[in-house]
C-alpha cells in the first residue's frame, strides 16, 4: 500500500512515523519533507496547494491514500479536487474545512445547533469594531479577539481591557497583520478556566474520541510573552475528566454531527475541538479540521491501532465496524525552537546529538530542519524538532523528556521548562 502525506512539520512526521508501523504500508511520500521525514519517506518537490501536480502524482504512482496534514489545503479544497478525480484521500470537503477557515461561520453554526460555545460579536470594518468596544464594552472588561481567518494559530489576542481590544482591531484590521484573515474580527466573551483539546475521528455518520491533549502557546514559561503555534503538550489531559469526556460524547458530539449532517456537510477525517474548561462544563473555543500541532505528537504516539485501519475505516463511513484502542500510558512533548522565535530568528543552524537520542527516551520528531549537502541537519523554522516521551504517568514522561533534552543542542535553542506542569497542579489539587 502507498501513501502520499501532505505537508512537511511536526504533525506530519507524526503521522508518517505511525504509518510507518503499518505493516500493510509499503512505501510512503511527502511534499516538500524535512531531515526527519526523509528517513522514513521519499521526499517529492510538490506545493501543498499545487493540487493538480499532486494529483498527477498520486494517480501517477497509484497512491492508495493521501493524508492531509495542515489546514491550507484543505480549506482551499484539496480533498473535493482529489475526490472528483477518483482518488482517496483522509480529510474534510473545503464546505468542512470552513469551521477552521472562518471563525464566524464556526461561531454561527455552533449557535445555530445549540453546541455551548462563547459569546460573540462579529465585525466586518474597523470603524464599527471601534465603535462598538468604545460605546458598547466597559473600560476595564476582558474580551477575547479573533481574527476570522487562518493565522497559523496565532489570529487570537487575550485583551485585558477596551484599549488591548482597540489595539489587537488596529492591528488586525488596518495593519493587516495577518492579511485577509483580518478582513473579519470576531469579539468574543472571556471564559475563566483552562483550555484543553479533543481530537476526533469522523466518518460522515459516526465518531470515535481521542484522548484528550493540552498544548501550551506562549512563548516563555509562565504561559508568558507571544503565543506561537504550540510550545508543548500532553495527553491524556487530566482536566478532560470522565465526567466532562462523557458530555463531549453524549451532547456536544451529536450536535455537532446533527448540524454537518443538516449543512450537508460530509465531514470525514480529523475534527479538532478547542474547549475551554469553566465549572466542568465544556465550551467550544474553536474548531480546527485536521490534527493538531503539537498534540498529534503526543496523541498518536498512544495509539495501539494501526492507522491505516483507521483511515480506511474513515473514508468508506465505517468506524463503528472498528474498536480504536490507546494506551494507558501518558505521553509528553517539548518543542525546541529557534531563537527569537515566533518573530524574527536565524535559520541554517546546525543540530547536534539528535544520534544519541534513542526512540526509547524520546522519540524525534523534525519540524524546521532540512539537511545541507554533507548531511548535516540544520535549522529551517521557528519550530526545528519536538521531543515526546512516554512513560506511566505524566510525571515520569515530564522527567523523561527533560532528561533527554540536553543531548541535542543548537545555537540560540529555545524551550519552556515548564511544559505539562498544569497537569500535576490538577492531579495534585
């Protein structure tokens, strides 16, 4: 069987690694790639948006599946293109990748299909948003601003009060920050609590939760300085107790499967569920329609069923014909960045000791990093690699991954030391 995966991280080598596993895969491919995955796939120089050469390729060389990684393609519609060409392939229509690509379509349809979810105000000029928080919102109010498109995960400003709020619209809306993607702004209610995510599988008619995961966002310990696309994470979250996993299944989920079904939406692949935990009650923050970065790598690195299964079991509409089974065990990863990173920081940095790490203290997994003609590894991104560790409970994969650290080095290297530190303040509460 051959796979072709789409898109070059983390998130990527994380999934091509557990394919890997699948003895019925014998050959997978990767656009574009980095120095991790080109271990274990064949690296082809094709765009992630390039979708007519991709399915060129992927008819070309009799692709079994493809697997899409990041949110881009699919929210340009990778998934209906490879579909009308007769070709199988793991995600959502774009119709479906709409509840990551526009915040307002998400925030209007949870609404609109009763999933508990935030507040909200929508606005589509500068003039109007100013308006609003300068007449309508107190001085002192915390308030959350989104922009409505994608931003990388970074489109979300924590206002502290009306002039954070005047400042992050500024910046959205007429700075044109983050391009387009401002062009809409959301205001949303501030919910006291603690954010944490669950994955699921969906087939169109039926789901299948993952253990839930919790990443970190700022830059520095402390949950300080910028947010960036993720500096860490762990699963299983302990704050995703039973109790609260059980609404997930038995309220939030078959709403959300009513109003994709009522939308004719036929959503098959990963659903991304951002909620924020406030009195024990689920609330959605955000849709996301692929896997996380970094969660994915400490999710699959769980998962005891081969992938592939899962796959095919998603695109032909039939996972409720399969058991999904995960370990008990807990899974923590740090992120190593490069200096200065989310904003300005160098590349081309060369990496040491990533041979002396064994697949036994930490698995490896490349986000930034591209080999130079000798072979050495060298630094390409913001996010060069991501450590995840294993272990029984949260606390030996915390002193498992921080132990292994040390061993590889590279100039300006950056990362928390806190990581996975909120689940032990729950545990131990």
């Amino acid at each position: 069987m051959k796979f072709l995966v789409i898109g070059n991280g983390g998130r990527e080598h994380a999934i091509i690694w557990k394919l890997a596993q699948s003895p019925k895969v014998d050959k997978i491919y990767c656009t574009l790639g980095n120095a991790g995955i080109s271990k274990q796939a064949e690296i082809i120089n094709i765009k992630v948006d390039d979708f007519e050469s991709l399915a060129k390729f992927a008819t070309e060389n009799k692709i079994d599946y493809t697997f899409v990684g990041p949110e881009v393609p699919l929210a340009l519609g990778v998934v209906d293109y490879f579909t009308s060409k007769g070709l199988k392939i793991f995600g959502p229509s774009k119709k479906g990748a709409l509840l990551e690509a526009s915040k307002s379509f998400a925030k209007d349809f949870m609404q609109k299909y009763n999933v508990p979810t935030a507040a909200y105000h929508t606005f589509t000029d500068y003039n109007s948003a100013k308006q609003f928080l300068e007449t309508e919102w107190e001085e002192n109010k915390k308030v959350v601003v989104k922009a409505d498109g994608l931003a990388a995960g970074k489109g979300v400003v924590m206002c502290q009060n009306r002039q954070e709020a005047l400042a992050a619209i500024k910046n959205m809306m007429q700075d044109k920050s983050f391009g387009s993607a401002g062009d809409k702004i959301i205001f949303e209610q501030w919910l006291e609590g603690q954010e944490t995510s669950v994955l699921v599988f969906v087939d169109g008619k039926h789901f299948s939760i993952m253990p839930a995961a919790q990443d970190h966002k700022r830059v520095d310990d402390g949950d300080k300085g910028l947010n960036t696309g993720g500096m860490g994470a762990y699963a299983p979250a302990p704050i995703a107790t039973p109790e609260l996993l059980k609404q997930v299944k038995e309220h939030v989920m078959p709403n959300i499967m009513n109003g994709l079904q009522k939308e004719n939406i036929d959503y098959k692949g990963i659903l991304y569920i951002g909620f924020m935990v406030d009195n024990g009650k689920p609330y959605v923050l955000e849709f996301n329609c692929r896997f996380g970065d970094p969660e994915t790598q400490v999710i699959l690195p769980l998962l005891e069923t081969d992938l592939v299964d899962i796959v095919e079991h998603t695109i032909n509409g039939t996972l409720n014909e399969i058991d999904i089974k995960w370990s008990k065990k807990s899974a923590v990863c740090v992120v190593l960045a490069s200096g200065g990173y989310p904003e300005k920081y160098e590349k081309n940095i060369k990496i040491f000791g990533l041979d002396t790490v064994k697949e036994n203290e930490a698995i490896v997994f490349h986000a930034g990093t591209k080999k130079d003609e000798q072979g050495n590894v060298l630094t390409s991104g913001g996010r060069v690699l991501v450590l995840t560790s294993i272990a029984d409970d949260i606390k030996s994969a915390i002193d498992k991954v921080y132990a292994v650290i040390p061993k590889v080095t590279f100039d300006k290297m950056h990362y928390r030391k806190d990581i996975a530190q909120r689940a032990l303040k729950w545990i131990n509460k």
